[in-house]
C-alpha cells in the first residue's frame, strides 16, 4: 500500500507510547482507540514536567508568567487546529463534564418559551445533558430519528423536528457505536434555517482524531472533546465556545472578568499537551501535505488520516489479499453496512447467535485489543432499534497498520 500515511509509519508509531504492547498484558494490537486513543510521547514529557512545577498562574515572577504564555500559547494552536479566529478555548473536568456546562449555560440563558432538539444518535452525554436543563428550564425536549440503515442522523432529519421555536439543539459529530460522521455543516444549516438564533452544542469527542475541524464554517455556539481520545492524556477535557453562547449569563467569579470560562487554578500542563497535540499534528501535515502554513499542514494531516483510516476500515471489511474481510466470515453483520462513505475508522459488528463478549474476549487471548459495546445507557440508543443485545467495537486510528489488519482478520477467521 502506498499512501503518505503508510509511506511513514514508522516514524509515526515511534511518535507514541505503548503502540505495539501494553504494560500489564505484553505484546497485543491496540483497535481500542475510541475508549481512548494512543498517548504522544511528548504527552508524557509535558506532563511530568509541568506536575513538578509548584507555581501558580497570575503571580508576578517569571515562572508565573511563563506558565501564562504557554496557556496562552496552547489556545493560539487550538485555534488553528479547530480553524476558528473567534471565540475561546477552556479546560473542564472530561468531555461530558464540558458537555454538560455548555448545554447547561445555553438552555438556562436561551430566551424563554420553545423547545429543545436532540437525536437518539448522540452519546448520553449530550442527551443526559439537554434532557436534564430541557426539564429545569421548563421546555419540551424533541428527539431526532437517526436512520439505522446508514447509522447516523442527516440534516433532513433535524429539519423535519425543528421550527422557529428551537432554543438549543445538540449534535453528534461522529458515533462511538456506529463509527459514522454527520455532516455538520448541513445538519447546522437545517437547524439555523428554522431557528437563526438557536444555541447548537456539538460533541466532537469521538470525531476529532479522525480528521478535520473546521469550526468557523459550522456556524455553531460550542464544541467539545476529549484529549485523551485525540493522543493526549486522561484528566481533563477540551471545549470551544462561541462569543454569543459567552455573552450569555454564565458562571463565573463575581467581580472577575464576565467573558471567563475557566473555574479555579489551570493545569498548565493540560493546555501543554493539547500543543503537543497540534505540534504532532503539524509534524505530520508536513510530511503529508507540505505547505508554509501551518492550518494547511494541520488540514492535510486530517484529510490524510481520514483516508488512511477509510483504507484500513475497507481491508478490515472487505479483505486483504486471501483473508477474508469481515463480510464474507459467516453471519457477521456490520453497523451500517459494508461501504459506507461516511464510516471513521471504526468499525462495529456482531456474529449472531453469538455473545460478542465472547469475540472480545477471544481476541483479546489472540493479543488483539477491542471493546464490546452492550445494549446498555452508553450504545442502547443505536443498538435498541437494531435490535442487537451487543456488538463487537474495533476502532482505529491512523498509527495502526495493515499488519493489524492481517492479524485481526486471522484471528477472526480462527475464532469464527
Ligand atoms: C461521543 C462521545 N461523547 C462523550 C464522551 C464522554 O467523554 P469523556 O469520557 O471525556 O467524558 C465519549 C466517551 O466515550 C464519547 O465517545
């Protein structure tokens, strides 16, 4: 295969900790990715060093300053990797956590009246969320259909629910369960359409690391991930928020700047990570789509990856050579089918009449690392309507190989 991500992969895995063997069980194939993906190097560098640095933001000593311009600095770089020049960027607790605040702040300071819309193809983060402060500020809560076929939500789905009365309404960028991307900028669209004014929160923790983002030309009022799932580290989430959803009633100090998101004393060395993030990032945009840009290299980067993935998602599907893909291995059935061009580098499926912890638990005795996902608070939305009880969920990402790919359809052939 030729490809610029498979021309240099090498150099990529040797970017990131724990690629080919895991520290309590040895060598295995890491197809976890969307419970959290591979940490940077650099990740774990940054983040020992700022965990020894006692001092604290807001002090007039050099330390201090230098703590600030590297926050400072670490917004400057998510700006040009969410390719937004408005708005700000704050740390919270965990995507959901972030999710939550952004959703709270948008239903409780929206204009009174009206209704809020969500789909049942999002994470239970936003659901949970918009439901919760939908009940709270007193407003009916309108559900979306996703379509199971395609596995995900399109924009004429969201404009048949919303009218001029959408005060808030959620969006999932891309599904943990299903693997699919929406297309944003036209569900948004569908949305300001009836509703120009509408607050739109979108959950972009299982997307990011899967290609571009491209905040300014969605439209939309808030945008969250998770680090951890884009190559950084556990213990903090990442968000974006509007100036019009800021200029909203939030919560902040009394008395301190009214445009402030951030809650108490900043973890420098989250923000650091999240440079690391864009740095590797622009590392790998110069490799695959050179330019004196740096937004460019970061947009070439993401479209790389995108298209590495939907290699790798298409051998797994379809086969490699004599290995059979996982559509001819009898009774598999995959989430929105075999050639799915809106599928991200995951791939969910099931063997009926057969427990999928069972699958999981066979490969992982075959050294390779996936997940099942049950019919429980988490997947239940998208496997309810299919009526499956669980799949079997293989998600990955742009440093995992061919070779993986072989070794996970040999194992499957062996198991099935
Ligand atoms: C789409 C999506 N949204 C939200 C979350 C929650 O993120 P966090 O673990 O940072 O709270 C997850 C985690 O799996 C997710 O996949």
């Amino acid at each position: 295969m030729s490809d610029p991500i498979s021309n240099i992969l090498p150099a990529i895995r040797e970017r990131f900790a724990h690629v080919d063997s895991c520290p309590f069980t040895g060598d295995r194939v890491f197809f976890e990715n969307a419970g959290g993906a591979l940490t940077l190097k650099s990740v774990v560098e940054t983040s020992a060093k700022f965990a020894a640095i006692p001092d604290n933001q807001g002090r007039d000593n050099a330390a201090s300053h230098a703590l600030v311009d590297i926050i400072k600095q670490a917004k400057a770089d998510a700006a040009d990797l969410f390719g937004t020049q408005s708005g700000q960027f704050f740390v919270g607790e965990s995507g959901t956590e972030l999710l939550f605040r952004l959703i709270r702040t948008a239903t409780v300071g929206a204009p009174d009246g009206g209704h809020v819309v969500g789909s049942t193809f999002e994470h239970p983060a936003t659901r949970s969320a918009l439901q919760h402060w939908a009940k709270v500020s007193d407003r009916p809560y309108l559900t979306v259909d996703h379509d199971n076929e395609t596995g995900l939500v399109t924009p004429q789905a969201y404009a048949d629910v919303v009218n001029h009365n959408t005060r808030v309404a959620t969006i999932l960028h891309a599904s943990p369960v299903t693997g699919m991307g929406v297309d944003l900028a036209g569900i948004v669209a569908a949305i300001r359409a009836a509703s120009p004014d509408c607050f739109i929160i979108v959950d972009g923790v299982q997307n990011a690391a899967h290609g571009t983002l491209d905040i300014d030309s969605y439209d939309i009022d808030g945008y969250a991930i998770s680090p951890y799932k884009m190559f950084s580290r556990h213990g903090y989430g990442f968000a974006w928020v509007s100036d019009r959803l800021t200029a909203l009633d939030h919560e902040c100090l009394i008395g301190g700047p009214a445009q402030n998101w951030e809650l108490g004393t900043r973890d420098t060395g989250s923000y650091a990570t999240m440079s690391d993030v864009v740095n590797y990032l622009d590392w790998l945009g110069a490799q695959v789509a050179p330019s004196d840009n740096r937004r460019d290299r970061l947009v070439g980067a993401g479209r790389a990856i995108l298209a590495y993935e939907t290699q790798l998602t298409d051998a797994m599907i379809h086969g490699i050579g004599n290995l059979k893909g996982l559509k001819d291995i009898e009774n598999v059935e995959i989430i929105g089918g075999t050639d799915n061009p809106a599928r991200k580098g995951l791939v969910s499926f099931r063997i009926t009449g057969r427990p999928s912890a069972e699958l999981v638990t066979a490969l992982n005795e075959r050294g390779i690392r996936t997940h099942t996902r049950k019919a429980d608070h988490y997947s239940g939305g998208i496997l309810n309507p299919l009526g499956w009880s669980d799949c079997v969920r293989v998600s990955m990402c742009h440093y995992n190989s061919m070779d993986e790919i072989r070794a996970f359809l040999t194992a499957m052939q062996d198991i099935a």
